[in-house]
C-alpha cells in the first residue's frame, strides 16, 4: 500500500467522481456542444463565422462548466468528506490542513483543467486560421484565454469546496457560483451607477466587485482581434492572481476537518 | 488554528482584494466605462440564430398579438395596419405556400393531424374580441415591441429586415423629427460600418446598402439642388461599397459552393432584396445625375 501513502485523499476523491461518471458526460459534452452548436445557427449564409462559432461554443461551454458542475462537484465532495468523517480521519493520521485542502483542491482542479484543455483543443483543432500569421496570434490569445480563465476558476472552486466543508453543499455551491455571476455582470449592470457616481465611496465599492469579466475574451476570439498587448494581459492576470490567493487564503480559513 | 491567527489570515486575504483593486487606479486605460456583452453573443453566429427566435414574437407584438394575422389574406384584417413588415410577411406567405403544399400533396393521415395542430397553433393566438385596444395599452404594445426589435437588433446588426424596421421605427415614432434624423444617421452608419466588416456576409452587405440608400433619402428630402453636397459623394460611395461587397460574396459562394446549400426561401429572399437595392441605387444615380446638370 505504498501508493496510498502520498496524496491518499486526492486518490480517494478523484476515483470517486471517476466513478460517479458525470465528469465522462461533461467531458463528452465539451467536444459535442462545440461541434452541434455551430450548426444551429444560420452559418450557410456566411461560412466564415462557422469556425469563431465552434471556439465560442466550447468556452462557452467551459463558463457553463464553472457556473454549475464544477462549483457544485468541488462543494459536494467537500461536505461529502467531512460528513463522513474521511478528513478527521486523515488528519488524525498526520496530514496537516493544508496538505488535506490541497489534495482536495487538486482532484476538482484537473476536472477544470481537463475542460480548458478540451476548450484549447477545440479551438486549435476545429478552428485554427488558414493564415499562418493569424494562426499565430490565435495560437497566442486561446492561451492567454486558458490562463484567465484558470486564474479566475480555480480560487472560487476551493472557495466552493471549503464552504462545502462547513455548511450545505448547496450554500456551499451557491457563494462562488454567485461571486462568478457579480463578477461577470455586475460590472456592466452596476457600472453607470456605482462607477459613474461622484461619491468616492460608491466607486471604490465598484471598483471591490470581482471583475472576472476582464477574463472573458471570447469577443477577441469571435471578432478575430487578435491576442491582448502583453502589458494588459499582465495587468489582468495579476489583478486575478491576487484577487484569487485572497479568495484561497478565505478557503483555507474556512476549510474544517471536524465532523 | 488560533483566533489570532484566523483574524490575521482574514486581514490578509482582505488586504489582497483590495491591492489588487489598487492596480485598476494606476491603470488609466482600464476605467473604460463600455459594458462588454458577456461571451460575445451580440453579433455573433448566435446572435444571429437568437435573433431569428425573436422574429416571431416581435411579429406578435407589431400585431397586437396575433402571430399570423396577415399571412395569405385568410385570416382577418389586423387591427392596425402595420407596412413594417411587408419584408417578414412576404417571408411567412412563401412558408405558408410551401406548407400548404407540402400538406396538401400527400393526403396521408398523417398530413392531417399536422393540419390540425397548425390550425390551432393559430387559433391559439387568433383574436376573439371585437372590442378596440385602449391607448395605454398600444402604448405598452409599442414600447414593448420597441424593446424587442432593439434587442434583436443588437444581437443580429446583420439582419436587413431588423435593420429596416427599426430605421422606420425610429424615423415614425419619435416626437422631434431632428432627433430622429441623427438617430436614423447614426444607425445607418453603424450598419455600413458592420457591412464593410471583414467577416460580414451577404445579408450584413444588403443590410449597409439598404443603410446608405436610407441616407441618402434623408439628403435628398431637401431637393436635388442639395445633390452637390460632398456627404451624397460619400453615401454613394458607401452604397457602391457595399454593392460590390455584396456582388463578391455572391460570386465567392457560388465558386466555392455554398450558395447552394442556403435554403431556397432563403435565397430567394436575398436575391430579390438585392435586386431591389441596385435598382434603387440606379435611380439614384440618375436623380444625383439630373440634379448635377442642373
């Protein structure tokens, strides 16, 4: 058994969801959403749009992903474990709370991984530009788009997964889920209020909202504009690297092991 | 873990949410105050598709309701007479032909039952009372199918039926003809914009011709003497623009193939509208010309 020595939780829990079997389905749907959607829409009038079509559909899909099966997968195996007293167990067995958060962390971490890869995929195999030029800056943009996109998900996922620990899953999947949507809409929603207002105090409340919309760049994507300047991607991935160490050293303050 | 402990680590998760805040205030460029549509949908090929779906409950609302009120003379009069959409009427007439043909050639049993559910699929929405709609309540029917057609719009820039009838929309509903003018201008140039677009297609083309013709009787309203002004120059530039656009893709379709492919309703539909778009561009030229020698 000396496997089972290193990383037993994260063993545990990712044969776990292998065996529940939806993570095939959201797998399967990844590649089937990106090639089916496309062709619902009036495409023979303009070919052209096809191929954006089928690179929007699957990170389209992979947005879907972090609003529903992967919050809700992280806060269920969270209260899952817990409940079942596995965490005190291992606890009691030596692993520190970190390592314990972490492991847990780690088997929802490659289901998301899995979809932004199924998402590069698409995009690169379905949807690479004739050009070689273009096909260069989309090559650089849908790999710009797969970091976002990881810096944004993988906080609130732990997010989901500590919360599940301490509360009903349900709650648990609703938080980040909730914190996904404020971030995406609340931006453009509360911006000709809040943002636009005199009040200092009204504004730095804007400007506290996640801004998760800064990593949604299918437009780019869509429209062909080619990938962000450096100087703005970097601004944006630090902006959600920090915003998500905050949200994980949250997690980490939440994560109980106590059943 | 200690409460002291717990406390620092809040403190420092809150001080990261705020630091990293911070970095919006030294960027200059990133208080951009346009809202981004999420995911792109607005003008995209599913824009496009949703746009289509909005079709049929906008045409409800124009009529008061009443999904198929003009469609072959058979039903009875709309309560209001609506020109608007003589475009997506002419649309719904060849589908109800074909239809009835398809239904009536057969003479299966199936074809029958399929008769009677489209029969009360419009019954469904058929209106019952004779009583006259109150004025608040066009209001609301107005405001609402404004809403509506400005949406899909939004979704759909493409679109030369949305295009147009949201032109007429604003031209006809507002108080103040000068604001509606440069309501209409701004439209029209943000279809020739969309039109000369490099991923634009065939409708989105029509649609800029269609822009740059609805321009161009704006100017022209005033007598052929104004017909020396430059901006005509530049709207018949624009409208030719988007004629050869449009005359490329349709020979690019027909070259690699994909012409064939457009449904024949939908075919027909783009050609007759180009159609009518290069013979308006014809009289035009002839009126410009005549107001030149002049």
């Amino acid at each position: 058994m000396k496997s089972l020595r290193t990383w037993p939780l994260f063993r545990l829990a990712i044969s776990g969801l292998v065996v529940r079997g939806s993570c095939w389905l959201l797998m399967f749907g990844a590649v089937f959403f990106a090639w089916v959607a496309p062709l619902l829409t009036p495409w023979q009038e303009n070919p052209q749009i096809l191929q954006p079509a089928r690179a929007q559909a699957a990170w389209f899909y992979s947005w879907m992903a972090l609003f529903t099966w992967l919050p809700f997968q992280a806060s269920a195996l969270g209260n899952r474990m817990r409940r079942e007293g596995m965490l005190e167990h291992q606890y009691a067995g030596g692993f520190g709370r970190l390592s314990l958060c972490m492991q847990l962390g780690a088997s929802i971490w490659i289901w998301m991984f899995i979809v932004v890869l199924l998402s590069v995929f698409c995009c690169l195999i379905f949807a690479l530009p004739k050009r070689p030029d273009e096909a260069h800056m989309w090559l650089i943009l849908v790999l710009q788009y797969a970091v976002v996109y990881m810096l944004t998900s993988a906080p609130l996922l732990m997010l989901a997964l500590s919360l599940g620990t301490i509360t009903h899953e349900i709650i648990a999947f609703l938080v980040p889920t909730g914190l996904l949507f404020i971030g995406f809409f609340g931006y453009s929603w509360l911006g000709p209020l809040f943002g636009g207002a005199d009040s200092t105090l009204l504004k730095s409340l804007w400007i506290a909202l996640p801004h998760y919309h800064l990593a949604d760049l299918t437009p780019r994507l869509v429209f062909k504009m080619g990938p962000l300047p450096f100087d703005s991607f970097m601004t944006t991935s630090v902006i959600l690297f920090v915003q998500g160490a905050s949200i994980n050293i949250i997690s980490l303050c939440l994560f109980r092991t106590r059943s | 873990m200690s409460f002291s402990h717990t406390l620092i680590n809040w403190a420092v998760a809150g001080g990261l949410w705020w630091g990293s805040h911070l970095i919006f205030c030294f960027q200059t460029s990133a208080d951009d105050p346009r809202p981004s549509a999420a995911f792109a949908i607005a003008g995209s090929a599913y824009g496009s598709l949703a746009a289509r779906l909005i079709r049929d409950s906008l045409h409800s609302y124009w009529h008061g309701g009443e999904s198929y009120s003009k469609i072959g003379g058979e039903t009875h009069e709309s309560s209001r007479e609506s020109p608007k959409f003589t475009l997506r009427s002419a649309h719904a007439k060849q589908a109800h032909e074909l239809s009835k043909k398809m239904s009536f050639s057969g003479g299966l049993w199936i074809d029958s039952i399929v008769n009677v559910v489209d029969q009360l699929e419009k019954k469904r929405t058929k209106r019952a009372s004779n009583l006259p709609l109150s004025n608040a309540h066009h209001r609301f029917l107005d405001a609402v199918a404004d809403v509506r057609l400005r949406f899909a719009y939004e979704l759909d820039p493409g679109d030369p039926t949305l295009y147009e009838i949201l032109h007429f929309h604003i031209v006809s509903r507002s108080d103040s003809s000068v604001a509606a003018q440069v309501a209409a201008e701004m439209l029209a140039q943000k279809a020739i914009t969309y039109a000369l677009h490099d991923q634009a297609g065939l409708s989105a083309a029509l649609t800029g011709a269609g822009a740059a013709i609805n321009l161009l009787n704006i100017r022209l309203q005033h007598g052929p003497t104004a017909s020396h002004d430059p901006l005509i120059k530049y709207d018949i530039q624009h409208l030719e623009q988007c004629l050869v656009k449009y005359a490329t893709l349709h020979a690019n379709a027909q070259n690699e193939g994909w012409w064939a492919k457009i449904s024949d309703i939908r075919r027909k539909e783009i050609e007759d509208h180009a159609q009518m778009l290069s013979r308006i561009y014809d009289m035009i030229k002839k009126t410009v010309s005549r107001g030149a020698s002049r």
